[in-house]
C-alpha cells in the first residue's frame, strides 16, 4: 500500500498551493470588503482574468479532456487541485469547464453549447429541482408537450446554482416517454429570480412558461433525461469534500495561530486542555476526511464502482466541516463571529455542504441500503 503522492500528483498540487498563496490569497482582505458591502467576492471579468493567468501555465479545464484543450486530469489529482483552492475563500475556480453531461451533446448542440461553454463564452445552469422535488427529484412536475417539432416547456425551477447568469439552461421536464433533459436559451423566454441565501453562491428561481425549444434541443435521448440528471449528480461527491477538506486545514491553522497568541489568565489559550482537545479532534477527522476522499477519487480513476465510497466522502465531509468550523469559531471568541475574520463567512458557506447534491440524510439512506442490500460490506473496499 502506497500513501505517497507520485511526482505528477506532487507537481500539480505544489503548483495550485503556489497559484493560491500568490494570486488568490492576497484578493482575501477585498473579499472580506465587499461581502460587507454586500458585492460579490469576484468580478466575472476579475475571475476570467485569473483564469487566463493560470491557462498561461496550462491550468485549463482540469477534467475537460485533452481533446477539448483540457487538461483531462483523474480524479485523485482533480481532489488534490480541489483541496488546494479550498484554503481560500476566494471564489475562484479554474476555466476550460463544462458540465459533463453536455458531452453528451449531438454535432449540431457540441458547436451551440459545449465548445462555446468550455471557452467561457456562455454559462450553463443544471435545473432539476422544483418547489415539491428537491431529494426526490422523480417527483418533478416541470412538463414539455410536443408541438410540430418544438416542445413546449412549463413549470418552475428552484435553488439553480448559476441561474441568475446563466444564458442557456439544462432543464428536465415530464414527457409522454418519460423525463427529458433540454437545451433552453434564455433567449426562447424563461426568466430568473434570484434567491437570497446565507451563502455569496446566490441560485435562482427559474420560470418557464409556455417555453418553445426546437426538438433539436433535446439532450442526449428523449424520455433518458433522468439518467443524464444521475450522471450530472454522481459526477464527483468527492469533489465537494475535497474543497471543505482545504478549507477545514487552514481553518485550523488559523485557531492554532490564534491560540498560540491569545492570552487570557496569564496564559495562552493553547495551554488550554479544552482548546487542545478541539484542535485534536479537528486534526484527526481532518486526515480521516483526507483519506475517504482521496480513495473516493482512487476507485473513480480505477474505474470502480465508487458511488458508495462517495456518499462516505460527501456525508463525513459534510458533517466535519460544519463541526470544525464550528469549533474554529470558537476558539476565535467574538472575533470568530465577526465579518472581520472568514470564519463566520466559511461558517454559513460550509453548511451548504450537508444540503445540495444530496442532503446528510440522502446520503445515509444510501450508504445503508449499499450495506443492507449486500452491495457494500462494512470491512470496506479491501474486504
Ligand atoms: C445553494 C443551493 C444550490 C443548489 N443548486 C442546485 C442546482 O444547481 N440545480 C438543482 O437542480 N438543484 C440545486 N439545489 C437544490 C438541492 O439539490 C436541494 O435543495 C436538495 O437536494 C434538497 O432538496 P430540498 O431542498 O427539496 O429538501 P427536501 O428534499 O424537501 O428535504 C427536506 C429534509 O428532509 C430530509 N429528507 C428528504 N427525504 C428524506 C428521506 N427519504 N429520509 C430521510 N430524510 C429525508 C432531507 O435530508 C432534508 O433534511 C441547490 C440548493 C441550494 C440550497
């Protein structure tokens, strides 16, 4: 069994942790700023010059593949890269990126909406849920009827990460063969409604009435569009994590840094046992979290099935992180709850983390049903 990073993995992530510390890291303080001023962190053009920056070096489309000027990086290295950014909280992400279900797009759709999406000329959003159809999302009502060769499209969206700026939805809708993923322009008429949350990631109610596609806007097969919507969901539980993993280190640091310094009753507080044993608990489920998501992104590249090894990622990462930061909170005291310092920000934006792309609760239920159903064994992987 071999824990050491190959040079390759080494290379990339010292590269990304260099990336980080020169041109991310010094943006903190302007972030902190304007989330005061109730601005977003980054300007889209802000974001897009740091992302030429990195494509100088060729960070492009960390999993687009190679063929589509990508990088078409694994899984393990995708994780590393993640974790990495995770240490700021800096919106920033790398370009050269499109969902992985457009790849699934046609001729016609790959020049329309693909190759104009990994070169960061059009946004896409994801709508599958509804008002009644989060965590069971086989109840959506969104419906589409043929009309000639257009579909018309009718129904409400909600919770559409990127909506507000999307110029083209991937929405599903009930038709007479089933559910069906579409390509929809803003352009063919749905409108967005932006949706306050406690997170800078504001998503956005999306309306669609009497919507016209053209039957050439079907993605992948009519009436297949949930498999899609399963494919877009399980494309990486991992990846969440990994970024909550990079966020929960530095966190800690900084509660080291600041009990280290901060004295009261003649001591610093890191002589303290209760601050120790917050810090020692931290630093033990950070590594356990390391290692669920790193063997989560190890089955992907393998070709294994990971769905199972993902939920454990996903549900751990998701749980630690708010617990951690939580403590980290309070071993700042007043400070820690103050817009001065990122804790409180990190607070409300890894709380996310146990709601979308599968709730603690949807994760559970199928981490148990793998076991109770014999299609995972508690010994894990290695039997
Ligand atoms: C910021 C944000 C961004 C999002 N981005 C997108 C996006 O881009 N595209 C998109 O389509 N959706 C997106 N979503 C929607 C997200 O996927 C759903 O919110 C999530 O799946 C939960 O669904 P729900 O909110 O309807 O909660 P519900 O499904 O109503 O669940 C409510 C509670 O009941 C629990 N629960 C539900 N069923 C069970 C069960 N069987 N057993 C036990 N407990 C259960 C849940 O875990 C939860 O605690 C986003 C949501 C948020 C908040």
């Amino acid at each position: 069994m071999d824990f050491a990073l190959s040079d390759e993995e080494t290379q990339v992530r010292d590269w990304v942790r260099t990336f980080v510390r020169k041109e991310i890291a010094p943006l903190e303080p302007e972030v902190l700023r304007r989330e005061r001023a109730h601005l977003p962190g980054l300007a889209a053009d802000e974001l897009r010059e740091l992302q030429l920056k990195a494509r100088e070096s060729g960070f492009w489309g960390v999993q687009t593949p190679e063929e589509y000027g990508g990088m078409g990086l694994g899984a393990v290295l995708t994780a590393l890269i993640e974790a990495e950014l995770g240490r700021s909280f800096v919106p920033f992400r790398f370009g050269g990126h499109a969902d992985n279900i457009l790849y699934y797009a046609n001729d016609e759709q790959r020049e329309r909406y693909l190759l104009p999406t990994i070169a960061g000329e059009r946004r896409s959003c994801f709508a599958i849920s509804e008002p009644g159809a989060g965590s069971d999302a086989r109840a959506i009502r969104a419906t589409a009827r043929r009309d000639g060769d257009d579909w018309v499209i009718n129904g409400e969206k909600t919770f559409i990460t990127g909506g507000n700026e999307a110029d083209f939805a991937m929405v599903f809708a009930r038709t007479d063969e089933g559910v069906t993923c579409f390509l929809a322009d803003r352009a063919d008429g749905w409108r967005s409604e932006p949706i306050d949350t406690m997170g800078e990631w504001g998503p956005a109610a999306l309306v669609f009435e009497d919507v016209r596609v053209p039957g050439a806007n079907v993605l992948g097969e009519v009436g297949k569009g949930f498999d899609l919507a399963m494919k877009w969901i399980g494309r990486g539980r991992y990846l969440l994590p990994a970024r909550a993993l990079g966020a929960c280190e530095r966190l800690v640091e900084m509660a080291m840094e600041h009990a280290r310094t901060r004295v009261t009753f003649g001591a610093p507080i890191a002589d303290r046992q209760a601050i120790q044993w917050m810090i020692a608990d931290s630093a033990v489920e950070i590594e356990a979290l390391r290692w669920l998501v790193l063997h989560a992104a190890w089955l992907v590249d393998r070709g294994a099935d990971s769905r199972h090894a993902q939920s454990m990622a996903k549900l751990y990462g998701g749980v630690k992180a708010n617990e951690i930061v939580d403590r980290v909170l309070q071993i700042h005291g007043g400070m820690g709850y103050t817009r001065e310092l990122p804790v409180e920000r990190w607070y409300r934006e890894l709380r996310l983390l146990r709601i979308y792309e599968g709730t603690d609760e949807i994760q559970r239920r199928t981490i148990a049903r793998n076991l109770l159903k014999g299609h995972a064994r508690v010994s894990g992987t290695l039997g």
